[in-house]
C-alpha cells in the first residue's frame, strides 16, 4: 500500500554525467568551484538560488554563533562514542546530531512557526505588541514555555542573541518578524512578571525570517552549525582523549542505589 501524498518522482538538486556535474541547473566544476564560498553553496543548496550579501553574511554569522557552545550534551556523547569506537568518525558524530533537540540545539524552528503564525495576525490587521501579548499569555496559561527565551547560563542577556539583532539593525535587515521578537520578549517579561532571557534561537528565526527564509529550513542552520563543532570536538578527542575520563566521572557521580524486593519505583 502506498504511503504519503502521491507525487511525480523529481529531484532539483543535483545530477552526475560523466563529463561533469550539476548542481541547481549549474556545473559544478565550472560555475561554483572557485567561486562561491561554502556559506554561498550552502544557500544554493538550501534554497536553489545564491545568496543576496544580507543573506550571506547573516548566514555566516548565525553559523559562528551557535558552532560551539563549551561540554554540551551532545559533544560528550559524541567523544564518548569516539572513545569506544576510535575508526567511527561517523558513527560519532551521528551521536552528536541525534542528541540536538530542543534543550541542545536550539529552538529555532518552533520560533520561526511562532513568528511565522503571530506575522499572519499582523498582517490581518493586529497590533504586534497585542498580538505578542495574547500569545505569550496563552502559552503561560497554558504551562508553556515560550520558545526562544530563558538560558541556564545565559543571564539576563545572550551575548549572541543581542548582537545578531545589533548587526540586523545596522545593516538594515530588520523588519517585521525581529519587531515580533522584540515585542515577544516585552510580552514575556509582562506575563511572567520579570523579564526572560532571550536566548539565540529567536533572533536566528527573525532574522532568517525577515531576510526571506521558509520556517521549514531554519532549522537546517543550528544543525549544520553544530555539526562543525561536533567535528572539532572529535578533533581534539583524538589528539586529548577525554572520553573515557567523562564516563569514568559519570560513574562516580552516579550513586548506585539497590531497589528494595518489589520496590519498581
């Protein structure tokens, strides 16, 4: 039986001849290589067209923002992996990678759906800071956290965050989902009664936004951003190993409690 939606069978990405490469209906030897950066083939790739210099430039600076963020989760199961399989860069990496959720990566994707949605509002005729407001509160009342705010470390501002919306103010890329963001974070602080962190998801969501990026490809950034860092990590697992010595903690730190007899709690 069929599964999903039928569709004719297409890819726009690439094709190889045996002469020569394609890649969105360019040759790859000929037209890209030498030409464009990788930040530049990246948006190629993302989105079928090269980058205008906003978009470059803001997509080289939320790379460098979010690669590396110290012994995150993620980098230490990654070493770990590599510790107990040293031939298995791969394998350790894919361990990085399948631990970015939310709390790790980011919440970049669900920012840019909540400002993709409150955007839709504005644009039928609500006032941003309403529309802010009557959001935020129904994420509170619903005991909800607000995606894009609060930070274990981080306080009260993410360095990061304030200076992707520095340069988006200077170089005159900000428009109306990073006046959301701004107005999200003045409704959180009423809601909750103090203020809320803005953390880096929201600001790599407006931004992206506003610069003519779909919702559905934010998250590709915070991912291949971290897979750089992932990269650098087992990099130096290999020259420092420290992997064995995390588990070997994590044993320590652990205590071992045994269960009393039909105890399954």
């Amino acid at each position: 039986m069929p599964l999903g939606k039928g569709s004719r069978a297409v890819t726009h990405m690439s094709q190889a001849y045996p002469d020569r490469v394609e890649v969105r209906g360019r040759d790859l030897s000929r037209a890209l290589m030498g030409r464009l950066s990788f930040t530049e083939y990246f948006h190629l790739l993302l989105t079928g067209s090269e980058p205008t210099e906003d978009q470059r430039f803001f997509l080289d600076l939320l790379l460098v923002a979010i690669a590396e963020h110290g012994m995150m989760p993620t980098n230490v199961a990654a070493r770990m992996t590599l510790a107990a399989d040293p031939a298995s860069l791969q394998g350790a990496v894919a361990a990085g990678i399948l631990g970015c959720g939310p709390v790790i990566l980011g919440t970049a994707e669900q920012c840019a759906r909540l400002l993709d949605d409150a955007q839709k509002e504005v644009l039928e005729g609500g006032a941003p800071a309403r529309v802010a407001q009557d959001r935020a509160r129904a994420i509170h009342d619903s005991g909800g956290r607000m995606p894009g705010f609060g930070h274990p470390v981080h306080r009260p501002l993410d360095p990061r965050a304030e200076r992707i919306l520095e340069l988006s103010d200077e170089r005159g890329v900000s428009g109306p989902h990073v006046l959301l963001a701004r107005r999200f974070r003045e409704a959180g602080a009423t809601v909750w009664g103090k203020p809320l962190t803005m953390n880096v998801s929201m600001p790599i969501a407006a931004v992206m936004l506003d610069l003519g990026f779909s919702s559905q490809v934010v998250k590709a950034v915070p991912i291949l951003a971290r897979t750089a860092g992932l990269l650098a990590h087992l990099a130096e697992e290999r020259q420092h190993p420290v992997g064995f010595f995390m588990a070997g903690k994590a044993e320590e730190a652990v205590e071992y409690r045994r269960e009393a007899e039909g105890d399954v709690r």
